[in-house]
C-alpha cells in the first residue's frame, strides 16, 4: 500500500515536473519503502539521472509524465512518409534463399520444382529407346544414334555398357591417336527376334526420348508389361539382351519388340554382338526359381514411365 501511494506520488508530481527535476533522493525513498515491504528484495543501484529501479517502458513513462496506469488511448496520426530506399539488388540472392512466402521474385526467380523447365514447363525425364530410330508416341526424339560399346569377344578390357552415340559427333582437335586404349565399336544383333526376323548381323541403332511431364523411369525385366498399381505409361516392350554367355560380360539392355538393323552392314565385323536372354532355372537351387520361370524362355522387358 505505502509503495503504490509513493507511485502515485511521483506519478502526479512528474506531471508537472521535467525529467531533469527528478532526484536520486526521491529514486531511493521508493527503493526504502521496497525494502520495508519486501526485505528479499533486490534494489539495483541508481545513478542519478538515470532510474533503474523500474523496467525500461514504466521509467520512460514516469520520468516523462506519462499516465502508465490509464488504459491505452487511440491511434496517433500516421507520420509522414518515410525516404525512399537503396536499390535492391538482382535477384541472385533467390537462388540460396528461395521463394519469399508464397510469392516468387519476378527478376531472376528459382523454380522450386525439378521438373521444371526454362520456360515454365515440364522437362520430363529421359530413357534410350534401343533397337529404334525414332521414340514412341508417348515421347519426344531428343537424338538418334547407333549402339556402341567394347569388343566383347577379342578384347579383354574397356567398357561393359552400352552407349548411344549420335549420328553427328564432335571430335576433340588434333590428329587420330590409336593408341588411346578404349575402343569403341558398333554392336550386331547376332540372334532374330520373333517379332523382328531381319535384324541378324546387322547393327543396332539407338534413340534418345524424352518423356514429358513423367518423374521416373524404370526397366521392368521378366515382363512387358508394367507393374505396380500406380499410373505407369508404356513406353515400349521387348527383348532382354546381352552378349553371349561365352564372351566377355556385359550389361542387359532392353531391345524394342519391333527392332531395326542398320542397313548398310549385314556381317559380322567382330564388334559387340547381342543375343537374347534366356531363363535358367532350378528347383534346387543355383538358378532361377521354377516356377514361376521356366529354363529356355526368352525373357521380355518393359520400359515405363510415371
């Protein structure tokens, strides 16, 4: 009670008091009556001019004569407005910050979706259609090419995968060097397929597809069909190959149903040679399981999209 009438006190004299009136002696007569009324009390000490013994929003009221016991009153008037700002700068700081809230800076925005392509669209993920000039209806031919890879029946070393090679390469300057090492050569169907019975000894060409606005890719071997309950797209369906079993070993590639061969070779040059796969199984162990697989049986493939 003797604290807040001692409040009240300097709170009705501050009214007509400046701030540079107010004493270090009327600081420590709240400070005493503090003490009597709570002896664990902290007093922090007071340097005159300078009240410490409220916080900072009750010392600004007080020693400015403000009422902090009346209830808020209204709004002031707007202030006047304010200068005009540095230029802000070009944007670069969005690709380490992202978007602001909802809203997308306008100069220099990062999309962030992965899909998203330079001009708003969707880019699509890619796959190599093997055995093919051109991509299926459900794509876009980025490039056609032709099959490449190592010799896998003369050559021990190089590369075991396959490659699609454009039909218009860039090479680097200077003159043929022949003993780089790596050979890459053409790789030949060796086998027909039921489906394309003019392609034995001939060479494999390749393209390139983009499938728009899809994800994911996936090679599904052992079916030609897609799996799974999700919205799968077909891409196309054929044959799992690879070189023979007696040669060096290389990848399985999924060769389209409806493959072409090269026209202008029709022998083998002793490049890569693909020959369809085939199941061996074994209840006992040792191979695949059968059933479901059944040794013997050409196995398909399915290239799908999402």
């Amino acid at each position: 009670m003797i604290l807040s009438m001692l409040l009240l006190t300097i709170l009705i004299s501050g009214a007509s008091t400046s701030e540079d009136e107010y004493s270090s002696d009327a600081i420590n007569l709240v400070n005493r009556a503090k003490r009597d009324t709570d002896p664990q009390a902290q007093i922090p000490a007071v340097n005159p001019g300078t009240p410490s013994f409220m916080g900072a929003n009750m010392q600004a009221s007080y020693f400015l004569g403000q009422c902090v016991m009346c209830p808020p009153g209204d709004p002031g008037p707007r202030g006047a407005p304010g200068s005009q700002g540095m230029p802000g700068r070009d944007g670069r700081d969005q690709l380490i910050l992202g978007a602001i809230g909802s809203e997308q800076i306008s100069q220099g925005a990062v999309s962030d979706d992965p899909a998203s392509g330079p001009n708003g669209s969707d880019a699509g993920v890619t796959y190599t259609r093997w055995g093919k000039t051109t991509c299926p209806e459900t794509s876009e031919t980025v490039y056609q090419g032709v099959m490449a890879s190592s010799n896998s029946i003369g050559h021990k070393g190089s590369g075991v995968n396959y490659l699609c090679l454009p039909l218009e390469p860039t090479f680097a300057e200077g003159t043929p060097d022949y003993n780089s090492g790596a050979y890459v050569y053409g790789v030949e169907f060796d086998n027909t397929l039921h489906t394309s019975r003019d392609i034995g000894e001939s060479e494999a060409p390749c393209a390139v597809c983009l499938a728009p606005s899809k994800e994911t890719v996936l090679v599904v071997p052992g079916t030609n069909v897609c799996l799974g309950s999700q919205n799968w797209t077909l891409e196309y369906q054929g044959y799992l190959m690879s070189s023979h079993y007696t040669h060096l070993k290389s990848e399985f590639v999924c060769i389209d149903q409806n493959a072409e061969g090269i026209p202008r070779t029709a022998h083998n040059n002793g490049e890569a040679t693909l020959y369809v796969a085939d199941a061996h199984c074994s209840s006992s162990g040792g191979g695949l399981p059968c059933p479901p697989y059944q040794t013997g049986y050409d196995l398909l493939c399915a290239v799908c999209t999402i």
